[in-house]
C-alpha cells in the first residue's frame, strides 16, 4: 500500500470544500449574551470544585468544554485542574461541581425556550475563561461548534470518532473513551502540524501480520485517504491530529483508533443485516416522487448508519424504537426534507394523547424541546428524538410506533398534512387520554 502523499484522494471534492468548517471563513467567535437560567457551578464553602458533571456518553463540545476547564480554570474555578469528572444519567445539586453542557447552567446551551445560537458548551466555557479567541484553541472552537450544529460531519472527524468509541465500548468505560479524546484535544491545543507525518504508512504498518477481512481494509483505507486529503482543512480530522501528536502519543493513539475502526465496521454490518431482515420497509410520497422508509424496534446503535449504506436501499427515513420504548427519526440529509412539520405533528398528538387537549400550532412549533411536550427534542431538521443515549431517563412516548410512521407520511405530503391539521382542530377536548381517537386521526 503506497503513503498517503500518493493516494488518489489527497484531493478535496466540491463538496468537501463547501463543507469546510467556520474557522476557515475567516469569522470570529461572538461572545454570548444571553445569561444562564440558573447558576449551578456552585463551589464547596472552601471555595473550590471537586467534580465536573457532564451527561452520560458526552460529545465533543463538552469533552471540550472539560479539557478546557482543567487547563486553563485557574483562579476562576479552583481545583477544576483536579476535578474528577462524573457521567450523569440524572443529574443532582451538590457543592463543588461544576456543570459543562448539563444542568441550564453556566456552561449549557440547552435553555427551556430552545438552543442558544452560535454556541457551545465548550465555547461557554473558553467565553468564562477568557480565551475564545486564543490562538490554537480559537480553530478548535470553531470546528466543534461545527461538529455540534450540522449532520454531515465526517466518519473520521473526532466528533464522529468519540461517538463511535461510546458505541464500540456500548456506553462503557466512558472514562477510558474521555482520556482518549482528551489526548487528541490536548494534541491539537499544544502540538505542531507536522507535514510529513504519513497516516497511510502507519496503517499499513499497522496490518502487518494480522488476519482482517480483506473488504473491511479496503474500506478503512478509503477512509483513511479520505481523512488525510481533509487533514489542512479540518482540524479535528483523524489524520490532522495524528499529525499534531507526539511520537510518544502517536504510537498508542493511532493504532488504538486503527482497532476503533475495525470494530465499528464489523457492527455496522451486523446493523445492515438486522435491518433489512426485521425493518419495516415503505414508501413515502416526496416531491413527486417516493423515498423509503423504514421503521424497527432494537437497541442496536449502528442501524442510523446502516440505513444509509447501499446494502440497506439508502433509507431516507429511519424510525427506531429501543427495547425501553424511547424512538428517534432520522432524516437522510441530503434529500432535504425538513422534519420541522412533522416534529410540530408529533407534538400536538403526543400532547393530546397525554392530556386530552389539543396543542396550538404555535406552542407545537420550533427547534429544540417546547414546554408542554418534554418528550421530544427537534436538535436540527433532520433529526427528532424521543430520549437517546446520552439522555436515556426521557420518558417513552405514548405514541405507538405505526402512528409516528404514519404522522411522517403525513407530515411530508402538503395535502395530506393540511387534511391532518384541519382533524386536529375538529378534535374534541377530553378529560383524559385520547388515544383511539389520536390512533384514527393519524391512521385514517
């Protein structure tokens, strides 16, 4: 196998070059103005902090948002150099801990009323801590804000990657994955570029002597010439913080990813697999035309990425519930169709279902998570969930799984969805639970 240097996809593609991150831009980070809805980095009565509480399974931004706490707190929050640092189901008020992307506090973008624009945790914190615009960590906020705010980031941008990592692990040793991060944001926070680091030749190092399935080589060789033609224009790249690594790093960091890849591929064939045997495969009417849809209940983490792969049809709609009853639904991005109906849809039936009253349109309508309706959360147009790994104590939705698939059909034909409207408003407000009513006026 020939170095990276030489690799036909050393190249960006059009696309690649319009998916550049903000920091190339030439834009600055914005101070955020709007306050925290409440202040839960409380110190002990010494004054300091012992425990830094972020949810389970935490991304990027927080991880971030952490790294950035113990390296430059200082005098702000004493003892965050120290702090241990908790993976939440729930969380709890105590003394001495400080909250990064949890909470409502300080540092957390997630507000009753909708997500903060143009931020993160992990830009709340360098905000505090007075180095949003610090040269080296400036790029780095820049690109996990990024990561953090639209779907195609790339399988091997360390967003995706520590995703993976909680997936491989199944949410355990989320310690272990956090250090693992940490090295890599430590790398590109105080590491140099090195040019002539070649990732290609490390992977082939890396398969000497081992038995791997010769289809899963090629397809993480592809992978790896993919990141290192991206690696000067997205920081977070695998390739790109390789490269700012040290070799004393760099030789247990790399090969340990190499392994991370090579386990996730093996489930997501396992996830291909599952799904085209026990999915629930439709066809949606969009823009004169149909696209597939399918829904499954398992807990298998894999099935989002498996549904776009040319072995499972290339869904463009996913609907998942797990074993627990929590459902998310995942939209293809590249077909454009905007969930932001159907998410309003959803509400207004959850709603009715629960109470017997009807919701206005108005409260059922915007991104993030409305008041009357806390079961559900509208991150970004393509995607609408119903609790999810890093917040699994979500109650279930009381809609069965055949009326969620059905409010989609709905809500993506602009004739059905204004025959669907006009039943809600015709419903009949009860005192309790309405849920063969709900079940018709989806169904029928």
């Amino acid at each position: 196998m020939h170095g990276c240097a030489n690799w036909q996809s050393g190249q960006l593609s059009q696309k690649e070059k319009n998916q550049r991150p903000l920091r190339l831009k030439g834009s600055k980070l914005k101070t955020n103005t709007n306050g925290a809805s409440i202040d839960r980095n409380v110190p002990r009565p010494d004054g300091g902090f012992r425990t830094i509480m972020v949810h389970t399974r935490p991304h990027l931004d927080e991880i971030v948002g952490v790294v950035l706490l113990q390296r430059f707190a200082g005098k702000a929050f004493p003892g965050a150099d120290s702090a241990r640092v908790i993976f939440a189901d729930k969380l709890w008020a105590v003394a001495g801990t400080i909250y990064v992307g949890v909470g409502g506090g300080e540092f957390d973008e997630h507000r009753p009323d909708g997500r903060l624009q143009d931020t993160c945790a992990a830009i709340l914190v360098a905000q505090r801590l007075r180095i949003l615009n610090k040269p080296n960590i400036e790029g780095l906020l820049h690109e996990t804000l990024w990561a953090d705010t639209q779907p195609e980031v790339f399988a091997t941008q360390l967003a995706n990657l520590i995703k993976t990592m909680h997936r491989v692990k199944n949410g355990k040793d989320q310690f272990g994955t956090y250090l693992w991060a940490t090295a890599a944001i430590d790398a590109l926070i105080y590491g140099k570029f090195d040019k002539g680091y070649d990732l290609g030749e490390a992977w082939s190092l890396y398969l000497k002597g081992k038995n791997i399935d010769p289809k899963k080589v090629d397809e993480i060789t592809k992978m790896i010439a993919s990141s290192y033609g991206r690696r000067s224009n997205f920081l977070t790249e695998f390739a790109s913080i390789a490269a700012h690594m040290i070799l004393e790093e760099r030789i247990k960091w790399v090969p340990a990813t190499f392994d991370l890849m090579i386990k996730d591929n093996a489930g997501f064939q396992g996830a291909v697999e599952e799904l085209t045997s026990k999915g629930n495969f439709e066809e949606v009417p969009w823009q004169n035309k149909t696209e597939p849809m399918v829904s499954i209940t398992s807990d298998n983490e894999y099935l989002n990425r498996a549904a776009a792969s040319v072995k499972a049809g290339q869904v463009t709609i996913l609907i998942v519930r797990n074993t627990n009853g929590l459902t998310q639904i995942f939209v293809n991005p590249k077909k454009g169709i905007d969930l932001s109906e159907f998410a309003r849809m959803v509400r207004m039936s959850e709603y009715h279902r629960r109470t017997g009253d009807k919701l206005s349109v108005d409260r059922a309508w915007g991104q993030g998570t409305v008041r009357e309706v806390p079961q559900w959360h509208f991150p970004n147009p393509n995607t609408l969930l119903n609790g999810s790994l890093t917040h699994p104590d979500v109650e279930p939705s009381k809609l069965p799984l055949e009326e969620v698939a059905a409010l989609m059909k709905a809500a993506v034909c602009p004739r059905a969805r204004q025959t669907w409207f006009r039943d809600y408003a015709l419903l009949k407000d009860t005192p309790g639970p309405a849920a063969d009513e709900a079940v018709n006026l989806t169904l029928g």
